[in-house]
C-alpha cells in the first residue's frame, strides 16, 4: 500500500503527473474539453523524484514505487472538476455511470445489493450502504482506498466497504484500475481497485449549494472548503451536508403493488399476504388455494362466519413502503501536511461520516399485518371452513385463523426501521528521504465503524403474546380504534442489530534505485504491514423469536466479537528493458513490473499472489502492453462466525430423489433434514487468475486518444450459499453435493433433545457446529440426513471481455470541442455453482452482467462556458425468471441521454469571480425503463433495478463560489 508522498517534481515527472491524471480522458466528464494527455514512455517515468527543486504529492494507484505509473495495467481517472460537473451528489453515483460498474448482486447471482434504493425490506442490505461493483463480480471483489490505503469495513450480518467514504469536495480525483492487484493491495482487488485521492494543496475558502429534483423526491446539500499552505505545509478541512426526502414505493407505477397498468399481476393480496383496510380472515394455504372474507365493521366476540362478506377491501401497501427512506449525511475531512526539514515531511488525515437512514415498511416489522387467532378465544371465528385453521406455534400447538389487519391502525402506524450509520478514519504517517535517493515511507491507521443493520425501536411484535391477550379478550383484533399504551406494551417490543468495526493498520516502505542499466535505473520497493480488524455484534431481539406469551423481555440477546491480524511481506521491481537511445527498431522503450505480496491471517493460514506487467512503447503514439496475475479475497469476518448468523431446522422434510440406499424416508419421497445454514467457519479465501492486454494510441499534438484493453479473468473458490433443495433432487446432483450431505440412522431409543441417544454422526455434528438459532420442525429423532447448506467455498465464475476508450479533442472559431465514447464489452461469463458441476452460461440473464454497456459524449466550452451531451446505453438481455407460466423474454435495450450546461466566471475579473453555476439533467428525454415483470417468491417487479432507473429525468442544480 501507498502512504502519500511529497515529492520534489523534475520535468519528467510532470509528465508522468499529467498522464496518471488524465490517462484516458472518461467518456462521460461534463466539463470543459481536456487538453491531450502527453504520452511519457515508462522508461522515462522513472526519474528520480527527489532529485529537483518543487515539491508536490504524487499518489498512483497499482504501484508502489514512486514516480512509476503502472505497468501493463490501464487506469481510467476521474477528476474533482469532472465529478462536480455531473451534478451527482455522492462519488459513488459519479462511478455508477462508468461502463465497467454493473449492478448486479454478485457473480454468483444473488446476495446483498449494496446501493440506495436496493434496500427495500432490507434485501440483503440492512444497513443501507453503497458499494461498487467493478465487472459485475461482486462487491466484496472490488477493492476501495483512500489515498492508497485500506478503510475500515462496514456492515452487520455481512461486510462490504462504503462507497461514499468521502464528500466529492474533499476528493481531488478518482483513479480506477480494472485489473487484478492483491500482488500490491492484498485481500478483495480482484476486479480492479478504486482509490480516492483526496485534495492536499488548496488555499482559500470554497462554498458549494446542490439541489437534486425528481418527480419523487428531492435532495438537498452544501459544503465549504477552506486551505491554506504556508510553503513548508498545509491544511485543508471540508465538512459536507446531505439531506434526502423520502420516497415511497406508490409514487412508481413501477414499484405498485397492482401492475395490471404495466400489463402485470394485481399483487395487492399474493397468498397470505395482502393489504387490506379492515380485518380479513386468510383461508387456505397447505396446498388449498387462498380466498379471503372481510369481517363486518364493529365484529368482536362471538363473530360467525356467516357475518362475513366474501372478498377483501384491499389497498396498496406500495403507498405506505419506502423505496428511498429520509436520510441526512453529516462528513468532514481534514488533512494536514508539513515538512519538518529538508529529509522530513509528517502528515495527518482524519475523515468523518455519519448516516441517518429512516424507513417505513407497511405492516408490524416482525408480524407484517397477519396476526394470528387461537382456538379458544373469545374472537374465534365460529363456523369458518376447516382450512381456516392450522397448527400454530403461536397458539402452543393448538389450531389458529389468521387475519389480516389494517397495520396503520392496529399497530398505530407503518413500521419505521432506523439505520444510523457512523465512521471515522484518523492516519498519521512520514516520508523520509535516505542516501542515494532512497525514501522511507510509514503510517497508522486507526478506523472505526458502527451501524444498525436492523434497527426497530418499539414496533416489534411477540406473535405469541399478541394471541395470548387476544385469547384472554384483552385486545379486540376486529377493532376499530386504535389500541392503548397499556395494550401495546403487553406484546410490543424492539429488534436491535448493532455492529461495531474497529480497523487498525501500519504500514512501512522502503523505495528507491538499485542500480543503474543501458535503458535506465532499476528501481524497487518493499516493506511490510501489519492489520488488525474486529467486528462486534450485539443482537438484542425483544421479541422477535419469543413464543412463550409470559415472557416479554428480550428473546434472544446475542453478543460475539470476531477478531483477526493480518501480517504481510511485499516487493516490487521495476526493469526499464529497452529505450529510445539503445536505437532498437521499433522499440521507444520496453518496461517491466513484477511484484508479489505475502499475507498472513490469524484464522485461516497464508497466501502468496504474484503479478507481472510489461509495456512495449513502439513510438510516441503507439503502445502495448500485458499483465498477469493473481487475487484473492479473504472470507469477512461475518462469513466465518457463526455467532454473527447461523440457524439450524431440525426434522424439515425435504424432497430425496437421490436414489441413496443410506439415506430413509420420512414419508414417500421425502427425507427428514438436520438443514444448517449461516457462516462457516472453515472458509478459505477466494482466488482468481487475471490477465489483461491492450493497446494504447495517442499521436501528440492531434488531441486522438484511443485505448483497447482484453481482459480475462478465472474466479475461483468463491464463498456462495448453496440452493439446498438441489441437494438430493436427482442422482447426479447427488453425486455433485455429496460432500455437503451426511446420512444419518438414529437408534430406536433416541430421545429429542438428548444428543447421547442420537446417532454419533448427528449428535457429532451438533456439537462442532452449534446454530444460533434452531427451529424445531419433526425433532432430531426423526433425521434422515443432515444437509450443510453454510456458506462454503463452491463456486467458480469465468468472464473476458473489452474497454474500449475513444477521445478526440479539436479547436474551432467557436470554441473547443471534445468527443468521447467509453464502451464496456463483455465476451463470456460462465458460472459453475458446484466442483464437477456443468458451466452454466450466464451473460445477459437477470441478475448477472449486461455484456454491452457504453457512454458517448459531444462537448463544447468557449469563455467559461461548457455544454456537454451524453448518451448512455445499456444492452438487452434475457427475463430468466419471468412470471409464472410466461416464457422467458427479451429486455430490450436502454438508452437515455444527458444534458450538463456549466458557466465559470474568470477568477479576479469581478467580484463574482470564481464562482460557477451548473445546470444538469439526467434522462433528458424522460425514459422509462423497460418493462420486466419477474417473480421471486412472493416479490413481484416490474423492472430490473440492476440495469435501469425509475427516477425519469432528474435536475441537477449547483452553486459554488471560490473566495
């Protein structure tokens, strides 16, 4: 990893600042036009950065030696002026626009979705974060840093890192590197790494004004910058305000309930679950068909079926959900440098985030709007059809009617869940310069995290104590007022899921010259770190797993801490080959990279991951280059404690078409199930194989860029939960699981619930692997077969594909122009979910990569003025999970255009100078996304969140004023 670096700038490395900047200018930076990027061969980019006279800070993102850029590798940057040109509020939403960032779940096509809006219901993402998802592989496979170095990790019940660590007014720019790097970084960058380089050198005061309009909601916020450098050093401080109305799903004919506008279901009432204004007796279930009967208004004790009224008053509980819950975001950064002499140079950075996230769902957060009728109550509903009732464990066992009830007035009002969210990030660190221009480079870091990843204060429900007062005739479930505080407080209380992630991390690095050949100086890094990160989890669910009706305290209170250290070793050599003075035909210069990285963990052993890249200059426009390497991604804490989640059901019959002659029969064709899944504590880390070539071709002095890059990668060992249904389903998928499925013969004398009397192999497997949580179902006696659906190291994902980056920058009468085309193509994309199991093509399916997605740009600027158009496009793919008895279906493409209009008055000229004003509109044209109706379960859609927006067009305001 990469301390900042203040160092002394020749005319060579003014080149080499110039490209790590503007490398390939973005095809979707709403500014003025760029000037070409200088082309600098890499043997020339290694000149001695202490050697001359002015100092200025030089971070590059995929090495470690200074003035190096990387070799092989592609960079794409994205600078400060051009993410405040977009008029997008967070750098998270600035990267989202780059082709190479996919929205998807993971690669293995399901799991968190860690991006606003993504969150309804939670859907993975109880703490509401942010993340990128650099090829569609995965969130947890793209690696984020701040100045070159590691953040603290986010999250409850998993683990990601927050994309929007930073306000864009503390970031200087964005460098991305879509390539494999765990031979610099270690752990997570295997499709690439995200670096933000934050702002060093200001001096003044910077206020900015945003606004953010749509036909939903509204976004607000500001900042102010203020610097100053006394020469020797510098601060610079930014506190940034965000506040963000909510927006309820029934503003979106997308996100309604009833799709019948969009040629879809009425999904207003899906089996038991329905929305209704009056209690509603839900009949059948088991395999008989729903039908629903709305009591009379007034019922209460005595209430006969026949005073029933066929059908249910229902209404849309997309009104009462939020898709964007009211958030308000609090951050400041400060960052201050100094040269203690003329060897010496300290720095200290400190950064702050904290996130307030309130959402409301309809219905009580634990119950929904079901609550359940036992017999025996006073409110048992006579004469009601037998499949009315079922057994229920709310009711001991005895038989239940369940109804549904209005929820804003039964339980006062929609569910509100709180996510707050806070972050600071302090680093101290040196720079020293050494004989024979040798430089030392050390920090620390310490890193804290906290969050809620459920967070329902007062309106989680005891099911069983709620019946219980119901049976008792305490409570009236046909009620037409609301209920008392007395009444509430009986079966009423909160869910809680507090993480807390505690980041050290010190690093030291040597640099310098080893010695010198005919093309230039052989130069090195090396040095070593040392990490440590906990995660504590404090679970306390009043309630929420409660059914004994006496007890109204907290249930379960689960309290756990994860620790690891983490020791790394790390080298880098830099070869300069060939050059343009040794007069090789057709060589300007042939430079060579190869690092490795050693890391290892407290918990699960060691791993070595090498890489080599080479860059062939044939002339000053034309360059080739390569690199290959190895990644890997350590399993988070969360994987690996059971503690954080884990649950077992005992005795679940599942469906066996296996043919094993060693596993028996519970009933016909169904085997009972000892089924375990959550976090496994036997993980090993993910590994991938990457490698990537390309061409880069940049005449000087002609304002053409063009820059074509293959990739491949082989994704391997990757930590999935496993579809425990496809276990024994089949001889072959038998064969396939086998090492996840364990025969079980219990004795004639077992006794449930004690584990000397079971078969060994059963009570065995208990004791090594204790779930959290145990659902009693038939009981451990009745076990056929344990089936260990945990998370494990399964899978395997295989994708190539090209970048492509044109640009094209001309002077006229009438002003500067700039054209620009960022495409993303991905070639292939298999999954193979099983060692042994078939590759399974996945491309251009629902909830995997899109393999065409792309970004045009026509700009004009002229006298502080710049006009930017874009168009972005994203390809059709394949509906593979279409509503039932539907074929699957093309999604046709989306393209959409964007309009930015910015005006800059000249600093100095006035008393307006320096300020700026902005005007940009996301979706000019307004476009809907395309229609795709899906199911999932009980979750209904109407469009594919991964690969398009619902927002319409969205205005973009923005004010700033330099002083």
């Amino acid at each position: 990893m990469k301390a900042p670096k203040r160092l002394y700038r020749s005319s060579a490395s003014r080149s080499i600042l110039a490209i790590a900047c503007v490398l390939a200018p973005p095809a979707w930076a709403q500014q003025a036009a760029p000037e070409p990027a200088q082309t600098v061969p890499d043997s020339e980019a290694v000149a001695d950065p202490l050697a001359t006279g002015q100092e200025q800070e030089i971070i590059v993102t995929g090495t470690n030696i200074s003035g190096v850029k990387p070799v092989g590798s592609e960079t794409v940057t994205v600078s400060r002026d051009q993410m405040l040109a977009t008029g997008l509020t967070d750098v998270a939403s600035v990267l989202q626009t780059l082709p190479q960032v996919q929205n998807n779940p993971n690669s293995g096509g399901s799991g968190p979705v860690y991006r606003q809006g993504g969150t309804a219901g939670y859907g993975g993402n109880s703490t509401q974060g942010t993340a990128i998802n650099l090829r569609g592989l995965g969130t947890s496979a793209t690696l984020t840093l701040v100045d070159g170095r590691r953040v603290v990790p986010s999250g409850a019940a998993t683990t990601f890192t927050e994309a929007i660590q930073l306000p864009i007014a503390a970031i200087e720019r964005v460098e991305v590197v879509s390539d494999g790097n765990s031979a610099i970084y270690g752990s997570d960058a295997i499709s690439g790494v995200i670096n933000y380089v934050l702002r060093k050198h200001f001096t003044g005061i910077e206020i900015t004004g945003r606004g953010t309009v749509t036909r939903y909601n509204n976004q607000w916020g500001g900042s102010i910058t203020a610097g100053y450098d006394w020469g020797s050093g510098n601060v610079i401080a930014t506190y940034d305000y965000d506040y963000r109305e909510p927006f309820a799903n029934g503003r979106s004919k997308f996100l309604r309930r009833d799709l019948r506008p969009l040629g879809g279901p009425d999904t207003r009432a899906v089996d038991a679950t329905l929305g209704v204004t009056g209690p509603t007796l839900i009949v059948g279930g088991n395999g008989s068909p729903y039908s629903y009967y709305t009591l009379p208004p007034g019922a209460g004790q005595g209430t006969g079926f026949a005073q029933l009224t066929p059908g249910a008053n229902l209404v849309d509980s997309a009104d009462y959900t939020d898709f964007l819950g009211k958030q308000k975001r609090h951050q400041a950064a400060l960052i201050v440098n100094q040269d203690v002499n003329d060897a010496i140079s300290v720095f200290a950075q400190g950064f702050y985030t904290k996130r307030d996230t309130l959402s409301r769902a309809y219905g009580n957060s634990r119950l929904g709007n079901n609550i359940t009728i036992c017999q025996g109550s006073p409110y048992y509903i006579g004469g009601a059809p037998a499949n009315a009732a079922s057994s229920s464990a709310l009711c001991g066992g005895a038989p239940g009617q369940l109804v549904a009830v209005d929820p804003l007035l039964f339980f006062n009002g929609p569910s509100v869940t709180s996510n707050p969210a806070e972050t600071i990030s302090v680093t101290g660190g040196f720079t020293g310069k050494m004989p024979g221009s040798w430089k030392v480079d050390g920090y620390f870091t310490y890193a804290h995290d906290s969050t809620c990843g459920i967070c329902n204060y007062d309106n989680n429900a005891n099911g069983a104590a709620l019946s219980a007062e119901i049976t008792a005739g305490r409570i009236n479930p046909f009620t037409t007022s609301p209920l008392t505080s007395a009444q509430y407080t009986t079966f009423m209380g909160s869910n809680v899921q507090l993480a807390y992630n505690t980041f050290y991390d010190s690093v030291l690095k040597l640099d310098g010259p080893l010695f010198g050949l005919p093309a230039g100086s052989v130069r090195t890094a090396f040095g070593g770190e040392l990490a440590y990160n906990r995660q504590h989890l404090v679970n306390g669910s009043n309630n929420a797993f409660e059914n004994n009706p006496t007890n109204n305290s907290y249930a379960v209170t689960n309290d756990t801490t994860a620790r690891r250290t983490t020791a790394s070793a790390f080298a880098e050599l830099f070869v300069p080959i060939l050059s343009a003075e040794m007069g090789v035909p057709l060589v300007r210069a042939l430079d060579l990279d190869v690092a490795v990285r050693y890391d290892h963990y407290s918990d699960f052993g060691s791993t070595t991951n090498p890489k080599v890249g080479a860059t062939w200059r044939v002339d000053d426009a034309l360059s080739i280059r390569g690199s290959w390497g190895t990644s890997f991604r350590a399993p988070a804490l969360t994987d690996t404690n059971p503690r954080n989640f884990s649950a077992a059901v005992i005795g679940v019959p599942v469906a066996n078409g296996s043919g094993r002659p060693d596993i028996g029969f519970v009933f016909p064709g169904s085997s009972s199930a000892y089924q375990i899944i959550g976090a496994n504590p036997d993980l090993q880390p993910e590994t991938a194989t990457t490698w990537s070539a390309g061409v880069d071709f940049a005449p000087k002095a002609s304002g053409f860029r063009a820059s074509v890059t293959y990739y491949n990668t082989h994704y391997s060992n990757q930590i999935v939960s496993q579809n425990t249904g496809l276990f024994l389903s089949n001889p072959t998928n038998a064969a396939l699981f086998a090492s996840y499925v364990l025969p079980v013969r219990n004795p004639a004398t077992c006794v449930n619930g004690n584990p000397a009397t079971y078969d060994p192999v059963l009570a065995r497997f208990i004791a090594e692997h204790p779930a959290l949580y145990n659902v009693p179902v038939l009981g451990a006696c009745s076990v056929n077969v344990i089936v260990d659906g945990r998370s494990a190291n399964a899978a395997t994902t295989f994708q190539d594909g090209i970048d492509v980056q044109l640009s094209y920058t001309f002077e006229t009468g009438i002003g500067r122009w700039f054209l620009s085309a960022n495409g993303t193509r991905i070639l292939n994309q298999t999954l193979q979910t099983v060692a042994g199991g078939m590759n399974q093509r996945v491309l251009d399916t629902y909830y995997y990569p899109v393999s065409l997605r792309g970004r045009g740009q026509v700009g004009w600027s002229k006298s502080g003025f710049a006009v930017n158009l874009f168009v972005n496009y994203v390809g059709s793919y394949t509906n593979t999970i279409p509503l039932p008895n539907q074929p699957q279906s093309k999604v046709p493409s989306w393209t959409t255009a964007d309009l930015g209009i910015n005006y800059t008055v000249p600093k100095g000229k006035t008393l307006l100078g320096g300020l700026r004003l902005g005007l940009n509109v996301q979706n000019v044209t307004n476009e809907d996304p395309p229609i795709v109706l899906t199911r999932a379960g009980n979750n209904f859609g109407a469009y594919d969140a991964s690969n398009a927006n619902i927002l319409g067009r969205v205005f973009n305001f923005q004010i700033t004023k330099s002083f």
